[in-house]
C-alpha cells in the first residue's frame, strides 16, 4: 500500500510526462487492438472467401506439373492429371472427404465473326489495343461444379441450362454446352461492336492446343454472369463446360495397346538412331482403324477438396500425401493454392507489429528517461528512504509501480476506445474501397471478428515495456549512497 502511495505522490509530481507517456501507450494499445482485429478480420474473410468458392481445403494436382494450382494464377496451364478416373474413384470413397469437384484453366481467343463500329474510323487510336485475345476460360462439370462451389451470380441467360437454385440441380441433371461469358468481357463487346451481346450468340473459340497446333470450335453464348468473389482479379475469366474444353483442346486419342508393334516402337523412339529410323515406317501401312480404341484424355489440372468437418487441414494433407505417390499426384493446402492473395494479411499484419514494436521501443525510452530524471529529481528522497529501512527490493518496486500505473492507464484508455469501435464494424461492416475491397476479402464489406489475441498481446507488451524501461532507473536508484543523499540534494 506504501508503495502505492508514493508512487501515486511520484505520478501527480510529473504528471505532464506521465501524460504524454500515456497517451503514447494509448496510441499503441489502439494500434495493436484496432489494427490487430482488422488483418485477423481480413484474414478470417479472405480464407473464407479463397476455401468457399475457389480452392476447398486442399487441392490435388499432376505430380508432372512444377508450378502449384492456383486459380488465380495464369502464367502458364498447368499439367493435366492423366489418371484422373482412378483419382476421382478413390476420393467418392475417401473418408476424408465431404466433397471435390476437378476443373482446369487455359487461354482462348473469342471471335465473333463481326467488324469493329469504329474500324473504318480514321483518327482511330493507334494504341487502342483492346480486343478478345488471350481470355481467360475455367473448364468444368457445370453440374459437378455448382455443387461444390456456388460462386458466380448470373446476370442474363442461366448456368448452362441449370436450375437457378443449386441446392434444387439434381446431381444427373443434363446441362447446355456452351460458354458462360465474365461481365468485364461482355462490355468489353459492347463497346467495340456498339451493341449488347445476346444470349444464344455463336461465339468461336479459338486456342493452342497440347501438342502445339491451333484449334477452333464454334459455341453459343449461354450466360452472362459476374464472380461473386475478387471480382477484379479474375476479370475477364470466363466458363464453358468440360466437353466443349475437351473438343477445342483436343482431349481425345487412342489407347496405345490397340497400335501395332511397330507403331509402338517408333512412338517410344529416343536416340537419334531410332528416331531416323522410325521416319521411315509407312504409319498407314500399321494403323487398323477397326481395331483402335478411343480414350478420353484428361484436361482437368487441379482438383479442389473439401474435407468432412472436424478433420484439420493437417490431418487432411498428411493423408492425402500418403497417397500421393500410388495416384500419381501432388497436394497443397488451400493457402499455397491461393496465388498470393492470403499473403496480403499476413503482411498487413507483420506491418501493424512493427509499427506497434516502434511506437512501444519509443514510449519505453521515454518512460526511462523520465524515471531517470525522476531517480535524480528524488536522490535525497531515496537515500532517506534507504536509511530509514528501506530496502533495494522496496526502491525497485516503487518504480516499476510508477511505470506500471502509467502505463496501464494508457492500455485501458486505448482498450475504451477500441473495443466500441470493434463492436460497431462487427456489427455494421467497415466500407473499405473497392478495389482494396476486392484484393483483401473477394468485396464487400468487412466485419470484424472477435478474437483475444489483440487484447492478451497488448496486454503482454504492456507488462513487459514496464519492466524493461525501469532496468536501468532502478540501477541507478539502488546504488544511491544513504549517508552522501541525506547530506546532499542533487
């Protein structure tokens, strides 16, 4: 209780530092509270966002492919998973596994057979480069799809030819063939040929196939839709069904076990002697039409898994590593599929805690200072105080009083004014723009999640800048001499 007193005394004394102290503390007890519940907020939205509606838990991908699955990621196709049926048998059976759908990404041209309004156009820019190249397509099971993933909201036509409730699609339903065109691209045409694209419209898709040739077929425009989620990052990204994906990239051919001997050979030739060898075998003379097999190829690069509830991501990825190597496959968490978007967060974060760290090193040199002084401005004071009985013990408690009492006035003011504002955009959603929207949490607002890590961190830095910024006033203040401060002022 004395020691209470005498630094509540050693308080009022200086209170115009112990003030600018606390309003320190203040600022970065807000900083890590406010700041803190705002990245885990972001960061809670964004996983929900990335797992609800892109990648699942998990996703299985070719052990050929060097890059990871990602489908926010378009440098390059992926490998496409060549046993995908063996694959897909295993996981319907898996007791891991609450469900999963396979899909794939690549690139298309759209051509729609028409002229430009401002072709003829003479002061027409020359760096108006706008056109259809290089679009980016998802192939798909629409039925399989929507199952999993309930992520596109339609604007004109239908999910090809699907119910519009999900929940009502029956797993056997037949859908329509064609292609569902992102909103982006759709304005895209206005613009360029002076009127909306219609439903129904006959669209060629023209891209490079597997084996490096050119390929071309013809579909209808079936939906106009926009994504739900990170609308900006994957602008521009349209739908069409897994047949119409398997015909234009000319995923279909022969099973190797209906060719002749010879045929065989030249095919697995690999020195150079063999290869010139094999330039020379007439292919028509060892090809039986009647006898070859068609095998449907897989194009799907990636499958996303959602595993049953109370199985951890954990646990999921070290079963399904396990079997890896039997399915010929690899495996990554959501996050390592999410092409960088979860990292944005954790950034963020790492950003708040140094900014945090800064302010705090600063309010501890401060406090040091101060209680330095205050150690000077009190030389006779402690040196009575020794004499009369008090101990090194007493004078070091006294001062990490002092320190502790600032500072946990300035904590609970930072406390007061977080925790309401928590409160409010948990309640209402903080409006953040657009497009940072869009890059942080797939849009829309963001709604605060409630967690104790902020609070017990803040609490924790609290405790230890206390200590620590009165180590060197506490030494100084012991080592005064009793019988030289009673006979002097300093």
């Amino acid at each position: 209780m004395e020691i209470l007193k005498i630094a509540y005394r050693s308080i009022l004394r200086h209170k115009g530092k112990m003030i600018a102290i606390a309003v320190l503390v203040l600022f970065g007890t807000f900083l890590i509270t406010f700041g803190q519940s705002f990245v885990d907020s972001v960061s809670y939205y964004s996983e929900k966002a990335i797992r609800d509606n892109f990648t699942g838990d998990l996703m299985i991908y070719s052990e050929r492919s060097k890059d990871k699955p990602s489908p926010f990621s378009f440098l390059s196709p992926l490998q496409t998973i060549q046993n995908i049926d063996d694959i897909e048998n295993f996981l319907y059976k898996d007791p891991f596994v609450d469900c999963f759908v396979p899909y794939t990404q690549n690139f298309v041209t759209l051509d729609f057979g028409m002229e430009p309004v401002d072709a003829k156009k003479e002061n027409k820019a020359e760096d108006d480069t706008e056109d259809f190249s290089m679009n980016i397509i998802i192939g798909m099971d629409p039925v399989r799809y929507r199952s999993v993933f309930n992520n596109i909201d339609v604007l004109q036509g239908s999910f090809f030819g699907l119910a519009d409730n999900p929940e009502k699609t029956n797993h056997n339903a037949q859908y329509t063939s064609g292609i569902m065109i992102e909103k982006s691209v759709a304005d895209l045409y206005e613009k360029k040929y002076g009127k909306p694209l219609e439903i129904g419209q006959q669209v060629t898709l023209v891209a490079f196939t597997q084996d490096g040739s050119i390929n071309a077929t013809k579909v209808n425009v079936i939906g106009i839709f926009n994504h739900r989620a990170f609308k900006k990052v994957l602008q521009g990204t349209s739908l069409i069904d897994m047949k119409t994906y398997s015909q234009l990239f000319n995923f279909v051919g022969f099973e190797t076990s209906s060719l002749s001997e010879t045929m065989n050979q030249a095919l697995s030739a690999e020195n150079e002697e063999d290869i010139f060898a094999a330039s020379e075998v007439d292919f028509t003379e060892h090809i039986n039409f009647d006898e070859l097999k068609e095998v449907k190829l897989s194009g799907y690069t990636m499958i996303a898994i959602k595993l049953k509830k109370g199985i951890s991501l954990e646990e999921g990825l070290a079963h399904f590593q396990k079997l890896g190597p039997e399915y010929k496959y690899k495996v990554v968490m959501w996050n390592e599929a999410a092409g960088g978007l979860d990292k944005i967060s954790y950034t963020m974060k790492i950003f708040i805690m140094i900014t945090t760290t800064l302010i705090f090193i600063i309010v501890g040199i401060i406090i040091m200072n101060t209680l330095i002084i205050n150690v000077n401005e009190r030389y006779y004071e402690i040196g009575t105080m020794r004499a009369i009985g008090a101990s090194k013990n007493f004078i070091r408690n006294m001062f990490i009083t002092e320190s502790f009492i600032v500072n946990l006035f300035g904590f609970l003011a930072g406390i007061v004014i977080a925790i309401p504002l928590n409160i409010y955009f948990h309640i209402k959603g903080m409006a953040i723009p657009n497009m940072l929207s869009e890059i942080l949490i797939g849009g829309g607002k963001l709604y605060f999640v409630f967690t104790p890590s902020p609070y017990i961190l803040g609490i924790l830095i609290i405790v230890i800048i206390s200590i620590l910024a009165t180590l060197y006033p506490i030494s100084i203040a012991t080592k005064i001499p009793p019988v030289k401060a009673m006979s002097e002022k300093v």
